[in-house]
C-alpha cells in the first residue's frame, strides 16, 4: 500500500485536473507545481538548500505558465528533493515518516501526464482517432 497509495493519488490528481479546461488547466498546474517547490521551505532540515530549490521551481514553474514540458520538469525536480529528504532531510508531513517517500512516488506520475501535454482522458482519446474517423467520415475498406 506503501507504493501502490501514491501512484492512485497521482493518477487522481491528473483526472480531477482534466476538470479544467486549457489554457487554465496548464498555468493552475504551475501554480500547483510553484507551490511543491516551496512545501519543505519551513522545515525541511536542509538549511539554506531549501531556499535555493525554492527559487530554482518558482522560475521552472513561472515558465511552466506557458509550457507543459516545464511543469513536468518541475515535478520532476520535486521528486528528487523529496528522495534527498527522505533520505536526510525532514519528511514533508511531519507526523508521517515515509510521507517524502510517498510524495517522491506520486510526484513522476504527475511528471508523466504534464510531460505527455497533461491532456484530459477525452483528448487522449481523440488524439489516438485517425482523423476520418474523428470527423465522422467513412473509411473505405
């Protein structure tokens, strides 16, 4: 459960952010990402470490407002800080132990579907159609 908890939660998250229609879906997602960058800054252990990964993700998700490969790299980002903390810094939910642990887990899913253009289940369906059969035209045989 460990493992298998953060992979549900990313997939969740991509299907409730697929709520959102374009081009508010890509600069919220940025917004989202800024925000992890600075999750671990009151507390994560590291010193002044923390500052500097903080603005390195304030920049990566600012241009992540037009750019879903930035807020995929920004994930990204965030899923090593949370292996470095898991393994020496403080975890990012202070009462739960492995929550860095579970973070770094869910965070590359994210990662993945923002990489892919973080398009709604709808969209990936369309993009997989040939295009005649999209429009509604006939294919001969």
């Amino acid at each position: 459960m460990l493992y298998l908890a953060p992979i549900g939660i990313g997939l969740l998250y991509a299907l409730l952010m697929s709520l959102i229609r374009e081009p508010h879906r890509r600069r919220f997602n940025a917004m989202m990402v800024a925000g992890a960058g600075a999750a671990y800054l009151s507390g994560g252990g590291l010193g002044g470490w923390e500052f500097a990964f903080t603005a390195l993700v304030t920049y990566v998700a600012y241009r992540g407002l037009e750019s879903w490969t930035f807020i995929g790299i920004g994930w990204l980002l965030h899923t090593a800080w949370d292996v470095v903390h898991h393994i020496k810094g403080n975890p990012i939910v202070p009462f739960a132990h492995t929550s860095s642990l579970g973070c770094a887990i869910c965070d590359p899913v994210i990662a993945l579907w923002c990489l892919g253009g973080g398009l709604a289940p709808r969209e990936l369906l369309r993009r997989g159609r040939p295009v005649a059969a999209a429009e509604g035209a006939t294919v001969a045989r």
